[in-house]
C-alpha cells in the first residue's frame, strides 16, 4: 500500500481536484489510500464559523452558508447537470454541523472547533471520492474517525496506537484504492477530535504505520523541500535527499513543509517520506530515508512568526535555580504555551513561546506574583541549521533587532524584534 496526502493547495477549485486525477493516472491508484485536507482556506473559513459562535450568535449561519456556497460552486464546476448525490452528501454534513452548534450549550472552544473545523476534510473527500467516481477510478470513501483513535484532548489529539492501528487494517482490509481524511480522529465518547494545525501529514503517516506501507508522498505546491521558505527566503535550493534525523530537527524548528510529528512513525518502520510537486510529478522532489543528513549540504532557513519573548528574574536578585526552572515549566505546561527557545544566566530566564490557546493573560497573572517579568509580543524567531558565518551574516543583516541569540554546533537562533 501506498500512502499519498494532498493538502489544501492542491485542492483549492475545480481544477485542483482534477489535477488529482492527472497525478494519480501518472502514478498509477491500485493499493493507494489518498489523504485529503480541506480545501483552499477552508479551514480558516470554519475557523472564523467558530469565532462568530462564540463572539455573535446571529452571525456563524451566515459564516457557514458562504462555506457551503464555496463547496456548492466547486460542484458545479466539477458536476455540471449530474452533481444531485453529491451535493445530498455535502449537505447533510453542512446541516450536523449547523445542527450542533444550534442545539449545544457547550461553552469549551477547542471542543465546538473540533467539531466544526473538521467538516473541511469531511467535504473535500466526499467530493473528490464522488469524481474519482465518475471518472472511472473506483475507490472506497473511508472516515477517519472510524480509524484514528485518539483522546479528547481537542485541537491537539494524543494517539491511541494500539486501537488505531487495529481500525486502520480492519478499514482498509481488501480495498484497493481509498480516500480518507487528514488532521481529524475521534475520541472514545464518540466525539470528532483533531490532530493539530496541519496534521493531515501525521494522519498519512499514521496509517503509513498501521499498513507498514511501501512509501508516503506528500503533493505540494513546491518542488519538494527547500532549504528555506520562498515567500520568506529568496534563491531557495532544493534538498534531494534528508536523513530522517535531519528531517526531525528542521520540524521541530518549525519548517513548514513537514509536519513535526509525521516523521517518527515513518522512522520506526524506515518507511521513505516522499515530497514532490503536484505540477510536475514526474519530477522526483525530495526523499527522506536513511542516508546523507542533507544533499546537497547547505544552510537551511526557518521563522516562526508571531512569537512571545518572555523575560522572567527574580524579585530579589537572588539565582534562577532548578526548583524555580521546574515551577516556571510546569506553568507552561499548564497554560499550554508551546516553548520555542530558553536561554538562562544566574538571575533571569528567557522563553521564547507561541501563544497558541491565548492563555497568555491568565499565565502572566500567576507569573507576576513570583518574578518581574518583562514580554515583547510579536517578535520573530529565525533559526538556521548548518550556520555558516555567511548564513548569519545575512540574517543579521536583513531583519530587525535581535533580542537574542543562541548558537551550538549545528544551529543558530535569533529572536527579533521586527
């Protein structure tokens, strides 16, 4: 089995998903299931669904019809006179969704977001399934939920493995050809979870495990994996081939292009990750298996935008010692703040953090009461791995102030004021 995952991108209009098709006739369909995101900025757009919920009653079923009319008009497109079932189909995933939210009392955020945010990946594959359908390719329409267990911890899921991967081989069992969903799973209690802010590469990878399959390619809008991102960096270079390790370390760090958790079940069975352009796929992109760390070596750039630096001391001068360093991190945890870089000398700690469930208030509250804390909102955190003195100098030169930097062997940090 084949594992391979298409994003958003790749399946923004009418003629994305066609484009789908044209790749999976170059490739070849027998023995593939086929990960889809949601489509375009659908996510986004339901995102903005759960923020009106919350913000303006009267306002979410407006937000919504202007999604559905999306997805209807990309119908249209695709179907033309011959598009009754599938639009049946869409509807009635459009109407839970509105359903939900006008019968709940539930006032937990990330819980109505899974819920919502997860019809994106419900609909695309519903309507792709249906065109591949009636293009002749015949293929099984799988739910992920069904497949991918996880536990109610909602917007960011925690596998079960175990449960996951004995749905996954019974779901998939005598199929040959199945589209299913990425970023979404569901809980024991039945509700609809997700796995975290472009999760679908961890979903191709977990059932990539759960089958032992024979590869996984991702399809993107780019050649394969740059060594730094063109809308940030100019005159990017192609990496042909990464280590798994190598591949680990630029997620963490924040590239864009592979999710941070994809990589370590495909490392457990060695099963290659394949990154390649749904323009050209005929093009062999970029591989990720066992072998050289990077090919061709050269630094590879990386910022995280829309970053918090906080600056903790103690009130009395007196040391940052590991008791205080074990307290400051379990509130972090608590609060749910992402770390991204620490620094520390005698007297102060410096975090750099993502902010990512707005619980920063409520964490600066309990942090004021036990050291002077300094935060600068909106700073950047730019990263290089395999620094050169020519790679710094050109960061250095080319953004704003740096409040700090970092450096060991491989990799140089840079948090700046921009």
């Amino acid at each position: 089995m084949k594992i391979f995952k298409f994003g958003g991108a790749s399946v923004k209009d009418a003629d994305g998903v066609k484009n789908i098709l044209s790749v999976l006739k170059h490739t070849g369909f027998e023995n593939t299931l086929i990960v889809v995101s949601a489509m375009g900025k659908t996510t986004n757009a339901l995102e903005q669904v759960v923020h009106s919920f919350f913000e303006n009653k009267e306002q979410f079923p407006h937000d919504l019809e202007q999604v559905r009319g999306n997805h209807h008009h990309i119908i249209g497109d695709l179907f033309h006179d011959d598009s009754v079932a599938v639009r049946q189909k869409v509807d009635a995933l459009f109407d839970g969704v509105l359903s939900f939210l006008n019968t709940t009392d539930n006032e937990d955020y990330s819980l109505v977001y899974d819920q919502v945010v997860s019809l994106g990946e419900l609909v695309s594959t519903t309507i792709i399934s249906h065109y591949m359908q009636r293009e002749e390719i015949e293929n099984t329409w799988l739910d992920a939920r069904q497949c991918i267990k996880t536990d109610a911890y909602f917007r960011d899921a925690n596998l079960y493995w175990t449960d996951t991967e004995t749905a996954i081989q019974k779901g998939v069992d005598g199929k040959s050809t199945l589209i299913s969903q990425g970023f979404i799973g569901s809980a024991s209690n039945g509700l609809t979870t997700t796995l975290g802010r472009e999760g679908s590469d961890y979903s191709a990878a977990i059932f990539a495990y759960a089958l032992g399959a024979e590869s996984v390619t991702i399809w993107k809008d780019v050649p394969g994996v740059l060594n730094g991102d063109p809308r940030q960096f100019s005159d990017t270079v192609l990496l042909h081939q990464i280590s798994y390790r190598e591949a680990i370390e630029l997620a963490f760090y924040g590239a864009s292009v592979i999710h941070p958790k994809t990589l370590q079940p495909l490392q457990r069975k060695e099963i290659p990750l394949y990154v390649k352009s749904f323009e050209n796929p005929a093009n062999l992109g970029t591989a990720v298996s066992k072998g050289k760390t990077l090919e061709p070596m050269v630094p590879c750039y990386i910022v995280k935008k829309e970053q918090t630096l906080l600056k903790l001391s103690s009130k009395d001068f007196s040391f940052i010692v590991e008791e205080n360093i074990s307290e400051i991190f379990a509130l972090l945890h608590q609060y749910q703040m992402r770390v991204e870089m620490i620094q520390n000398s005698a007297i102060s700690f410096s975090i750099c953090i993502y902010n990512k469930y707005s619980k920063l208030e409520s964490l600066m509250e309990v942090l004021q009461t036990k050291f002077k804390v300094k935060v600068t909102d909106g700073v950047s955190l730019y990263t290089i791995r395999h620094f050169d003195k020519p790679a710094v100098n050109f960061i250095k030169s080319s953004v704003g102030e740096i409040l700090l930097e970092q450096r060991t062997v491989n990799t140089a940090q840079f948090v700046v004021k921009e």
